[in-house]
C-alpha cells in the first residue's frame, strides 16, 4: 500500500463525499452548498467523474425539493459532463 500524503487529497472530492453523505443524513440545505462549490472546482480542474457526481448530487436535491423538471436536466448534464470532459 501506498501511503496516503496531503498531497493527494483533492478538496472537491472530499467535499463531494461529504455532500453525498449530508444527503444521507437529510442537511440538503449544507449538501448543497457543499455540492455547488465541489463542481465548481471540478469543472475548473476538469476532473470529470467528480464533476458528474456533484451533479448527480444536485440533481437529488433538487427532487427532493419537488423540482422534478430542474433534477432531470442536472441529472442529464452529469451524463453529458463525463463524455464532455
């Protein structure tokens, strides 16, 4: 095993994880937050599969907030941002 250095954490993506786990607990208000600036350094450091998953992310907030039309283009735009990418 290799170890693990700082260097090797990427922020974004712990910020995702931890998105992905507020949606877990119901704190959509701080998922999403947290969710919003993740793909917003992901998609500046093109880093497309953790882009995606915030988007995905994002995407079941908005559901879970009743906007069925807003998820399906968020969800549709995670499929794109991985080909995209």
């Amino acid at each position: 095993m290799e170890p693990l250095v700082v260097e090797s954490v990427r922020i974004h993506e712990a910020w995702c994880v931890l998105a992905e786990e507020l949606i877990k607990w119901g704190e959509f208000s701080r998922a999403k937050d947290l969710a919003t600036e993740a793909s917003l350094h992901a998609r500046i450091l093109k880093d497309a599969d953790c882009y995606a998953k915030t988007l995905l992310s994002l995407s079941n907030i908005a559901f879970v907030e009743g906007s069925s039309a807003q998820a399906l283009k968020i969800a549709m735009m995670s499929h794109a941002a991985v080909r995209d990418m």
